[in-house]
C-alpha cells in the first residue's frame, strides 16, 4: 500500500512540474519553428552553430536556429525568421552561454550549451538550452541538440 501511495504522490508531482513547463511556453506566446538550409541567412557563413530540437530533425536538416559563433543569431518565431545581436558571451570551459537581443529589442536570446563532444578537428557535437524571453517577462525553454564547427 504504501508503495501505490509513493508511485500515486510522484505522479502528482512529475504531473505539476509538466504542467508548470508547458504553462510557460504558453503564456510566452512564442512559437519556435523549424526552417531549413536554403532559408539560413548570408550572414550565417563560415564557423558556426546549428541548433535542433531532436536527433531526428538534425538528420532531417530541420533548424531551430543558427548562430556564426559570434556577432548573429537567427531563430525562427511564430513563422518568422528572427535575427538576434550579441550582447555578451559567457565561456566557462566545456559549457558557454551566447546571449542575444532580438532587432527590435522585444525579445531576448539566451544559448546554453551543456555539454560539448568533440566530432573532428573542428567540429562538435552539443546540447543545451535556447531561452526566449519577452519584455514582459514571460519564457520559453526549448531544450536542443546540435553542431559547431567551421
């Protein structure tokens, strides 16, 4: 009995915090769309990073976003393909963060990476965190994996 009434009180539990993630990308109003490669912009060329929300859509060529590992971000936002500017970079080893304002300064960028694997000379394979993140406060947490390389 006591085990059922454990098992019951963590499906309650793992229930609410699943409904916490999902109330945030709701009131946020963003949604993120996939775009593919002829729709990544001439800014992005040359060392860069990919981002995708699954294995299979990094297979499929399917992004959520891109960045030059430097002065652009480009993620695709209700339909629309969004450039963002850096504002600050944070390297602490293995881990790093980009941090983006979007032209209009409405929404703000933030890109975790978490863990990093090196694929070759000079390229890698990641995972992380893109933070979207309105004026009024309100966010979207979309977990990614992806690529670096140049």
């Amino acid at each position: 009995m006591k085990k059922l009434i454990l098992i019951f009180l963590l499906l309650i539990a793992f229930t609410a915090n699943s409904n916490k993630v999902l109330r945030i990308v709701k009131q946020s109003g963003l949604q993120i769309n996939t775009f593919v490669e002829s729709e990544i912009p001439k800014e992005i060329n040359g060392c860069s990073a990919y981002f995708y929300r699954t294995m299979s859509d990094r297979k499929a060529e399917k992004y959520i976003g891109v960045n030059d590992l430097g002065k652009y971000a480009f993620i695709k936002i209700n339909n629309k393909l969004l450039k963002f500017i850096q504002t600050k970079y944070s390297d602490m080893g293995k881990k790093h963060s980009w941090f983006y304002q979007s032209q209009d300064k409405a929404i703000t960028l933030t890109i975790s990476v978490q863990t990093s694997k090196g694929e070759g000379s000079e390229s890698s394979f990641i995972t992380g965190t893109i933070t979207l993140q309105t004026m009024d406060g309100k966010k979207t947490i979309i977990p990614f994996v992806g690529d670096t390389g140049c």
